[in-house]
C-alpha cells in the first residue's frame, strides 16, 4: 500500500497496518482514498509552510478502532476527512498556532483544527467551519 496521495504523502501513512486490508476491502474505499487526497494536499501546505516533515500520527480509522482509541462518534477519521499529526521537534502547540495562522492567512482550509497536548488533529470537509481550540 505505498500508493501516493501527493508528494510527500503515502496512503499507508493514513492507515494503521492492523487496519489496511479492511479498509482495501470496504466498498467506501476509493471514496475514502479521494477524500485522504484532499486531507494530504492540506498537510502538503503546512509541511511546505514549516519546512520540513510532518507524521501522520493517526488517519482514517474504523469504528471499532475509533471506539478503542475514545473517538467521537462522528469522527471525521472514521470517513477519511482527518488526521492527526505531529512535526518533529515542534511542541504541538506551536504547530497548532502556525495551523491556525495559515487557517487565517487563507493558505489551508479546514473544518476544524484542535491542538492536543501530544497532536494537532486535522479535518477537512465541504463545511469548512474553520473553528479552531485546544484541549
């Protein structure tokens, strides 16, 4: 599963190994794949943005592992609209806020953005709410 969702992004990057055949088995598979698309353009922006890597701590899931892992139940990870990520050496609020700035600056467009202590969770979608907060 090393397909490219853009330059710098992989698929199996979004994907928990225990997870990848059955999310290559579901009938919402390339659904979720254009919509992964969509997530890594964004996370293409802030990776050019702070110069360097990011890594994707945490993309599409399923329900049972978003149930295991305290979720939301409407979790946009469970329908490939987020991720959570980090950047190496980067505290996660220092990323949030240069997330949110870019949010402002109009250079990423999201639905919403939450800082965690350890992650920045990331969805996007066609509300584009761009509400932002920590936890």
């Amino acid at each position: 599963m090393r397909k490219k969702l853009s330059e710098h992004f992989a698929l199996s990057e979004f994907i928990a190994e225990s997870e990848r055949e059955l999310f290559k088995s579901h009938n919402l598979y390339p659904l979720w794949e254009a919509r992964l698309r969509v997530l890594a353009h964004e996370l293409e922006v802030i990776r050019t943005h702070i110069g360097g890597p990011i890594i994707v701590t945490s993309g599409w899931r399923s329900p049972v592992r978003n149930k295991a892992v305290g979720g939301s139940r409407t979790s946009g990870h469970m329908t490939g609209w987020a991720a959570d990520f980090q950047r190496p050496g980067w505290d996660a609020r220092r990323l949030f806020d240069l997330v949110k700035s870019l949010g402002k600056r109009g250079l990423v467009t999201y639905d919403q953005l939450i800082g965690y202590p350890a992650h920045v969770h990331l969805s996007v979608d066609a509300r584009s709410r761009m509400e932002a907060w920590t936890v």
